[in-house]
C-alpha cells in the first residue's frame, strides 16, 4: 500500500484495531505477515502477526504506534 515511512506510520495511527487485523504487513526486522490482534488501543498498541506459515503459527509482538515498546520490531509498510 504504501512504503513510506511517515505516511505508513500516520496511517497506522489512524487506523482503528478492527481496521488493523487482517491487513499484511511488512516488519522492521525484514519478516511479513497478517495482522491477528492488538492487543492495546491507541497510543502505545502492540499487534500480533502470523510471521510463519505454519498452522497454529507463533506470533510475533509487534509495535503499533510511535510509544509502542521500543524493544519490539515495528511495522514499516502495509502490503497490498
């Protein structure tokens, strides 16, 4: 959808978690996948993404917003 960074980081903001699950995304660490949950609202929101095929799969925490934790990969573009 987008690879710019501002604009997929306004983007996410924007978005409410309903708006979240389900679309694919493309994390800081170089890993993809859906988005299942999120675990918090805005600010500070943590989302899980299945980033391996496997079924059931391990999800991977992920930072949401710009005070998610900063110890999280966080995501960098939302896939088409």
């Amino acid at each position: 959808m987008t690879a710019n960074p501002e604009s997929t980081a306004l983007l996410l903001e924007r978005l409410d978690r309903l708006e979240l699950v389900g679309k694919r995304v493309k994390l800081s660490d170089g890993r993809s996948g859906p988005i299942v949950h999120v675990e918090y609202e805005a600010p500070q929101r943590v989302a899980l993404v299945q980033t391996y095929p496997e079924t059931p799969s391990p999800l991977t925490r992920v930072g949401v917003d710009r005070l998610s934790p900063p110890h999280l990969p966080c995501i960098v573009e939302i896939e088409t």
